[in-house]
C-alpha cells in the first residue's frame, strides 16, 4: 500500500515538468555605451547557466591569464572572438550566443557600443523581443545610451531591462541606482515604452544575473535578470493578414507552376482567397507545398510553395496577401531611418530600396532629425549625418508594397543601398503611406470595397457608385462583412 502510494505521488513529476518550459526562444540584445560591461555580462550568463563547454572554460582560463583581482577569468572573451576586439578590448562585431535555464531558452546578441559601430547595433536589434540596456553606475546616463535606446524602439522593442551595472564599484548605492532608474524611466516613457526593468547587478561578481546579491544589496527586493528574461514575452509575427513576398517562380513542368517563399505574417490554407500585389489580381489557394509534404496550412516562418487555383501573373518581388487585410501600396511612404555609412543621407538622391526579395529606386528627402539629447524631434531638410536617426519622405517610381514597421517588421523593414558604391547606407522602417497631397491614409488614396461577386454587381449595377468608379477598387470578401455594408449602403 506504502509503495503504491508513493508511485501515485512521485509518477506525474516526470510529466509535469515539460510544462514549465517555454518552448520558444527568447531573442534579446545586449546595449549600452563603450565599456558598460556588455559582452562580461552575456559572459557570466553563459558561464553561470553552465553553457560553456570544457574546452571553452579551458581555452578562456589559458586566455584570461590574471586580468582582475577576483581570480575570474574575463568573460568578455566568450563573446569578443575577433583578433582586434580582444586586442582593443571592445566589440566590433555582433556575436550571437545560446543558453537556456530549466525554463526556457534564449538567443543573446551582444552588440558594439561604439557609435563607429551603431549600424552593427541596429542590426542586432532588428530581430530582438527584449533590450537589456547597460549602464556604469559611475558614469551614468550617456549619449550613446540614448541612442540605442531610441534605435531598439525603433525597431518595435518594447521590453527594456535596465541594468545599472558596476554597482560593486560605488558601494552599493541605493540612491545612485533610483536616480539612474527614474532618469532612464522618464527618457523610456518619451519612446512610448512602459516596461522597464531596473536591475542592479555586477556583472563581474555574477550579482543578481543568474543568482541574487542579497547579501551585498539587501534593499533590493526585486528578481534577477534572468528571472525577468524567462517570464519576457516573444513578439508575433502574426499582427497582419497573410502575407508572403514571392522569392522565386517555381515551373518544374508544365503541369506545375508554384510561388516560393518564406511567410512574412499571418497563416493561410488550402481554399483560401488571396489577393496579389501590387497587380491586384484575385486568386484562390489550391495546394501548399513544402520540400518533402503538401501541408494543410502554413503559418509565419514557414518556407513554402504557394499553388494557385489559375493562372496569374505573379513574379520576384511580388506580394501574395490575404484580402481582408491587405498591406500598403502606393508610390510615396513616411519612414524612420537610421543612417549607417560616412556619407550620410543626401536629400532628393536616388537610392536602391531593398525590402524583403523586392528592390525599387526611391527618392529620399528629409523632414526631421532627432535629438538626441533632448529627445525632441527638430525640423531638418538637409543631409542626415552617420549615426543619426531621421524622418523621411520616400518617394518610389513604381508601386511599393508595405506594412507599418510596428504591425510586421518583416514587411514593414527595409535598406538603402548606394547606387554607386553598392553600400548599404541606413535601415529604416515604414511609419506610414502617404497621400498624393502629403496626407496620411488619406482620401487622395483609392478606396479598397471586398465583396463576393454577386454583391459587388449588384452595388455596381445600382449606380450608387458612378460618380466616383475611377476612385474605388472592388474586391471580394466574406459574405458576412458584404452584407453589413450593403445594409448601410441602403440605408
């Protein structure tokens, strides 16, 4: 009986355990100034989750030799592998690393704090859900400590672990940690970012990073920092309809002719009504294809070929979207931009715009240039310095095809390339469409009417419409949403 019991008590644990753990990973950045202590913090990371293996504990012993006074080796080596950055002792590169806890699994990008290398920091945020944003409590709140605090909201992160790092070298200061909390606080709350964690840690000592520095900061009540990664939430790539920017046209045969590419948003199946961009043209979903199996659906990140039910005519660059919720096209877009390169951004010069498998030529003018001290976005139609970031004016020769940055940043992202010298010069994002007279949104655009077919003659044949036919594109859409709108119409 004793033994049975016991079974019945101890057998679900096994079980139960898996449940605890999130299944999909967390990608967070590492940023901050110059020497705020960002790759010795990913450093102890990995060395106190136990993600370094033998021969790289080994290899950073040999290579530490007697670097600091606690007798630790230098963390940062873990992440600085290129020749200048450990002579230079700084990172130059964005190094990416993997560790997980019993409860999740993250993938940690340390980037460069230089503002030489702002571009490096940008692309690392790119693709990030949370920011630990580092600060040496001597020196406090810096320049360059806004800057990649405005480029990661930029990017669309909205969760922010501010690590006020070095605690151990001003004794603890439980005044000097709440000043630099509220002052960071205030400066995120200007971004429109509320979720804000203050951490104080010593990333050298391991202090509140994996275990907690009770014993050195008894005041401090809160979790350690990866507390917080583990219970952070991942961003959805499923903010928007369907989307998939056509890569290639796959024609094996003549019996077979399927659109290729990865999901950018959204999901779709078999028997689905899509829309093509910027054609307009109507289509419905036959089959799904991936290399080995036809699958029932396929949903954001998924590799896939798209078999439509008739012939269209569908090439690179194109954009395969659900109806109901179709992306922005248009010839003129607001966008945010981050200039990358020495020579700036030059007004009314004509870049390559890359976005996803699509390149355009653009036109690109300036309207404001943000400062980054005062965190205040002042008037400026001139040439956009490097590092700085900007609001423009772009303006395309042929229809482009977008989202808003913050509904996708797949389809909502994009780079400038110079012509002439095939750099990439700024990343951006996408704010807004912009109307023929400057308006956004406005009703200088055409207006998109989705209805079943049968409505939509009956709409056209009313007459209802007449007068301004050459404004309005009819599409279709559920007989539901069709409805309510023809009740209105006659109403």
């Amino acid at each position: 009986m004793t033994a049975t019991a016991t079974a019945a008590v101890i057998a679900p644990a096994p079980e139960a355990a898996p449940a605890l753990r999130d299944t999909r990973p967390l990608r967070l950045i590492t940023c901050g100034s110059v020497d705020d202590g960002k790759s010795t913090l990913i450093g102890r990371l990995l060395w106190d989750t136990k993600a370094v293996k033998e021969d790289q504990a080994a290899a950073l012993n040999r290579d530490s030799g007697k670097q600091n006074d606690l007798g630790l080796p230098d963390f940062a080596l873990l992440l600085d592998g290129l020749q200048a950055e450990r002579e230079q002792g700084i990172t130059i590169d964005v190094a990416y690393r993997y560790f997980a806890t019993d409860k999740r699994s993250f993938i940690v990008a340390d980037t460069p704090g230089h503002e030489q290398y702002t571009r490096n920091m940008a692309t690392g945020a790119s693709t990030a859900d949370l920011a630990v944003l580092l600060v040496d409590a001597r020196a406090g709140i810096l320049e360059q400590t806004r800057r990649h605090a405005t480029i990661a909201t930029l990017m669309g992160i909205k969760q922010f672990v501010l690590a006020i790092n070095k605690i151990d070298l001003i004794n603890y200061d439980k005044a000097r940690f709440d000043e630099l909390s509220l002052e960071f606080k205030e400066i995120a709350l200007s971004l429109g970012v509320k979720q804000v964690t203050a951490i104080p840690v010593s990333a050298l000592k391991g202090e509140n990073v994996v275990y907690d520095g009770k014993a050195s900061m008894p005041w401090y009540e809160g979790p350690t920092l990866v507390e917080v990664l583990e219970l952070a939430t991942v961003r959805s790539a499923q903010t928007v309809g369907f989307r998939l920017p056509v890569q290639r046209v796959s024609r094996p045969g003549e019996s077979f002719r399927g659109y290729q590419g990865t999901v950018a948003g959204g999901a779709v199946k078999p028997g689905d009504s899509v829309v093509i961009l910027p054609s307009g043209m109507v289509a419905n979903v036959k089959q799904i294809v991936t290399f080995d199996l036809v699958r029932n659906a396929a949903v954001a990140g998924d590799a896939i070929t798209l078999v439509l039910d008739r012939q269209v005519d569908v090439a690179r660059g194109d954009m395969i979207a659900t109806i109901d919720a179709q992306p922005q096209v248009g010839l003129a877009f607001d966008a945010q931009l981050v200039a990358l390169q020495p020579g700036g951004i030059e007004p009314g010069k004509r870049y390559w715009l890359k976005s996803g498998s699509r390149r355009q030529r653009v036109s690109v003018q300036p309207s404001s240039l943000l400062d980054l001290k005062s965190g205040k976005w002042n008037r400026h139609d001139g040439a956009l310095p490097m590092n700085a970031i900007g609001k423009v004016h772009l303006s395309f020769d042929e229809a482009a095809i977008f989202d808003a940055y913050e509904l996708n940043r797949t389809t909502g992202a994009f780079i400038l390339i110079d012509p002439d010298t095939n750099n990439t010069v700024a990343g951006g994002m996408i704010s807004a469409k912009r109307g023929d007279l400057g308006g956004l949104n406005n009703e200088a655009e055409r207006v998109i009417l989705s209805l079943p077919a049968d409505l939509a003659d009956k709409i056209l044949a009313s007459g209802i419409l007449s007068e301004r036919r050459d404004e309005i594109d009819i599409r279709r859409t559920n007989p539901g949403r069709a409805a309510e709108l023809l009740g209105e119409l006659d109403s």
